[in-house]
C-alpha cells in the first residue's frame, strides 16, 4: 500500500469529489412541465366545467337544448336533478340535467325576439 501512496501522483489521491448540483436546478424542468400543464391542460378544463354549471342551473321551461347524445328538444319541465325534453308532439323524455350540452334558443330570448318582432311590426 505504501508503495501505491508514493507511486501515484498526489492530485490522485486527493481527487475532491464533485458537488452536487443545486436540488432546485435538478427540479426545474419538472417544475416548468407542470405549470405548462397546468395552463394548456388544467385550467381550461376547469373554465369550461364552470360554464357548463352555470348553464346548467340556467335551464328553464321553454329552452331549447341539445343533449350530448345529440337530442334536440324544449324543456317542458325543470326538476331538481332531472328535465322533462319534448322532443316531439306527445313525446317527452325525461334527462339528467348533466346530460344537456348546449342551449341553442334560451326562453327569455325567444320572448325578446317575440316582443322585438311585435314592436316591430306595430311601428
């Protein structure tokens, strides 16, 4: 062993290990992937699950509402969990309010559009 320590040159022996790189520069490119998925993938869903809510306990009697089966139809009847959907003359079924996707016409806009066009025509 003696004759290792006076063979080998001294920086050999005393090598300083390397240090260990900052833990938060070690993080940072995970750190910047999940803020980039927060904003391309979280937020946006979470917007749009906001606004579907408030569509939702927007229905009313007389809108017209597409379903995400793609029915469409006016709502007769507004429960708690549920609405009744004519979707024909003598034909109503009966739908979770989740399952509407859209309102295509809401019932205090055909009633604008009906006192607009009365207005209109009276002039």
């Amino acid at each position: 062993m003696h004759f290792l320590a006076t063979a080998l040159p001294s920086f050999v022996l005393t090598a300083a290990s390397p240090e260990a790189p900052n833990p938060i520069t070690q993080f940072a490119p995970l750190i910047f992937i999940g803020v980039i998925f927060y904003f391309l993938l979280i937020r946006p869903q979470q917007k749009q699950r906001k606004e579907l809510q408030k569509l939702i306990s927007a229905l009313k009697t007389g809108d017209k509402v597409v379903t995400s089966g793609g029915i469409h139809g006016m709502i007769s009847n507004v429960k708690e969990r549920t609405v009744l959907l004519k979707v024909a003359d003598n034909v109503k079924i009966e739908i979770d309010k989740a399952s509407v996707a859209t309102v295509l016409e809401s019932s205090k806009d055909s009633a604008a559009e009906a006192s607009g066009t009365s207005d209109a025509s009276a002039s």
